[in-house]
C-alpha cells in the first residue's frame, strides 16, 4: 500500500510537513500580532508542533482541531510532555463543519491542507474560517503554489505523493480568498520541504541526516527518491497568505 507523502516523511522523522518549513511559518505567524490575549484556532494541527510553538512563545491559548485520530492522539501527547494543557487542548474535528460558534476567534491557522481538496471544498472551509473570525480577524494559511499552470504537474504531483491535490497559482490563491470576502496580502517562495538545507533548518543537522539515512533505506527509497526529484525541479512554491475578515464598518471598501 502506498503512502501518503506527509505521513512517509514523518515516519522517516520529519517534524515540519509545511512546503515552505520553518522560515515560512515563522514569517506568517508574525503577521498575526499575536498577544496573550489572542484566541487562536489551528485546523489540521497534526501533532501540535505549531500549537507549541504559539503557547510558547507568546502564551495564548490555542484549539486544535485535526480529522486524524492518531495526530489528534500524537498532538495531546506532546502538550502533555510539555505541561501545557493549561494553554493548549486538541480534538478531533472537521474543517467543514467547525464546532464553534460564529466570531469566536482572533486567529485562524491552517498549513498545508486546502492543496488536498478540490476548489469548491477549499470555498467550503474558507466559508468555515470565516464564520468564527472575529471582525478584524486574521486567516493565517501556508499551501503549495504552482509558478505556472500546468495541469501534468498536477497529476505527476499527485501520484508522487500518493494523494489528490488541487494546488493553485498565487494569483488563483489570491483570488479564492477575496471570493469569500477576505482583504488579502501573501508571499512565495521556494519550497524547502525536501530541500537538504531546508532539511537541517527545520529538523536540525542530526534530525536531517535521520530523515535522509531513513529515506534511503530499500523499502523508503523510490518515494523518497520520487518525492526528491520533483520538488528539486523548481517548479513549486510554497505560498504564506494573510486573510483578513473586514471590519463591520469596512465591508463595503472593496
């Protein structure tokens, strides 16, 4: 059975799964203005990385949702490890159909997931993020951006990593955004995800050289070889975008 490029590359013990790694997070949660007092919602939080990060550094309180049991499992364990169930608390849920009310948070993160979905489900979700923004409030989302469109790129990404993906270029990123109604400014970039400089920036040099001896392995070693080749063409960037929900007095200044 094949699989999934996300979960290959995190049983290899690759941590950060974002296309533009660390840098491109760091660059985006910045955009946030985030204080203590920020309530912030991360959808498909996976095993918390981010969310401990957040409680760490500015001490907010963050909710996870994720659709995966076993990362919703994962995530509860390292807040755990870390002490910080006071901050942090994560459960299973559906970007689709969130279960919370309507303007209840500040910030909305979500890295890596709208690729995976078709348009009219990735307007699904923004319609989601948008209902439980507050007025004001800030989507934060990390994706894959095609530099051009090619649609047997598509495909051969999509068979490389054992997944469908619908990933867009940033001007139709940009577009889908302000289609739902949000103010929207983002960035590009070269993807780092299989990158080896990328690599010990995110994992560190010994956690990189984990990853590659793993991947090299007989049984690893045609996907990630695959998965190698094809980021190594250039022919993706990772796009950070900044959504923001309009004020009630700005609703009418597009």
């Amino acid at each position: 059975m094949k699989e999934v490029g996300h979960t290959f590359l995190a049983r290899l013990g690759k941590t950060r799964l974002r296309p533009g790694g660390k840098q491109a997070t760091d660059w985006l949660l910045a955009q946030g203005n985030i204080t203590q007092q920020t309530k912030v919602l991360e959808v498909a939080c996976n095993r918390g990385t981010t969310m401990l990060e957040l409680a760490r550094k500015y001490d907010c309180q963050v909710i996870g949702i994720d659709l995966d049991a076993k990362v919703v499992a994962k995530a509860k364990e390292n807040i755990k490890r870390y002490g910080l169930e006071e901050k942090l608390s994560v459960q299973r849920g559906n970007a689709f159909k969130l279960p919370f009310a309507a303007e209840t948070f500040d910030i909305v993160i979500n890295e890596a997931m709208l690729t995976m979905f078709p348009d009219v489900s990735k307007q699904k979700a923004l319609a989601e993020y948008y209902r439980v923004l507050k007025p004001g409030g800030k989507l934060l989302t990390h994706d894959v951006s095609l530099i051009k469109e090619d649609l047997e790129l598509v495909a051969k990404l999509g068979q490389t990593i054992n997944v469908h993906v619908t990933p867009l270029t940033r001007r139709k990123w940009e577009e889908l955004f302000k289609q739902q109604g949000f103010l929207v400014t983002s960035q590009v970039g070269p993807m780092s995800l299989m990158d080896p400089r990328g690599m010990i920036r995110d994992e560190g040099v010994l956690g990189a050289l984990k990853i590659i001896r793993n991947g090299l392995k007989r049984e690893n070693r045609p996907q990630f070889q695959a998965m190698y080749r094809l980021f190594k063409e250039n022919s993706f960037n990772y796009i950070t975008v900044v959504s923001t929900k309009p004020e009630e007095n700005d609703q009418w200044n597009f």
